[in-house]
C-alpha cells in the first residue's frame, strides 16, 4: 500500500505545467472548486480556488491479459502566479473500478486527500494552512489508453470526477466542492495487489 501523498511542490512547479492548446481543441485540464470556510467564531466565507497551473498525475498499474489500474494519485497546483504553496491532492490506493471512494473510509477503499492554503489568495483569517479531509467523496472515472504488456511505458491517462469533503484544522472547517477533468501522459508502473480481487 501506497498511503503517504507523496507530492511535492517543486515536482508540481517544475515541468508539470499544461501545454498551451490551440482554440480548436479541448483543454487538458479543468478544475474549478468552491472553498467555503467556517471560521472559529462562527462566522463564514467563501472562495474558489481554479488548479490547473501545476499537475502531477501518477498511476499504476497491474499487467496481466488485462492490465488494470492499481492506485492513483492527482495533483493540482492552483492557476495564481507564483505561487508555490496552495494545491490539492488526493491519492486513492488502491483503486478497484468504483465509481466513488470515501475519505476517511474502510481500509483499502478510501481516499486521502489534502488541500493545502499557505500561498492561496483571497482566503479568511486564519484558512491558510493545510487540510486533510476526513470526511466525503470523489468520484472517478479513469480512462487511459494501451498501457501494453509492461511497465515503463508513456501512456495517455484521463481522469473525470467530482468532489465533495470537508476537513478542520486550528478552529477553521474547509468545505471543498467542484469538478475536474485531466488529461495527463503517465508512466505506467507496475504493482502487486490483491485487495481489488
């Protein structure tokens, strides 16, 4: 098992950031969340935050007849300039063919996730810190295109999905909901599981 979310600003900063696309053809990447925030006195506000400036998409996968898809994890890096510290990740481990994971849910079956607010603009006093969710779901739908009979190879890996969590730290409770659609080149790994079986 896969558990720590294992993504670095640097990585997602440095040679992770979308290709410009032509007017005639469809982004890679669309990712659009709305940040509302109860705050320690009770008061409340909202944000959204857009994350396609920096991604990092890692996949792994099962060879076999059928190759299968094992775990995934997603980066997000939001669209402000210069900025390195205010990102979304989540990391679903192992990931068996469902269409929704819970976090904070049954071991083997659920998703982590993290939002972290250091850098991130227009937020309320005291939101700019890290978030773990533990409590919610995104749904997944995971495509991707002839990973072959071996790991190593580049393969075009699309994910479509939605979330919906919740996390508190330090008196601040973060409720994140939107949508995103990626479509990223990944080297396709190998790895052993059983749990999805």
């Amino acid at each position: 098992m896969r558990f720590p979310l294992c993504f670095s600003v640097p990585f997602l900063v440095l040679g992770c950031a979308p290709k410009e696309e032509s007017s005639d053809r469809k982004p890679q990447c669309e990712a659009e969340f709305t940040l509302d925030f109860t705050l320690a006195d009770g008061s409340t506000d909202q944000t959204t935050l857009s994350a396609c400036g920096g991604i990092n998409l890692d996949a792994g996968f099962e060879f076999g007849d059928e190759p299968h898809l094992r775990y995934v994890n997603l980066g997000l890096l939001s669209d402000e300039k210069d900025v390195e510290n205010c990102y979304l990740v989540f990391q679903v481990d192992p990931f068996c063919g469902n269409a929704s994971y819970i976090f904070d849910g049954p071991t083997g079956y659920a998703a982590s996730g993290a939002l972290v607010l250091n850098d991130c603009a227009d937020l309320p006093e005291g939101a700019d810190t890290s978030f773990n969710f533990t409590d919610g779901d995104i749904s997944l739908t995971v495509g991707y295109k002839d990973p072959g009979s071996t790991p190593g190879k580049t393969i075009k890996t699309a994910l479509n999905g939605s979330i919906e969590a919740e996390g508190s730290e330090g008196g601040v409770t973060v409720a994140i909901t939107g949508e995103f659609k990626v479509e990223r080149y990944a080297v396709a790994g190998e790895v052993e599981e059983t749990i999805c079986d």
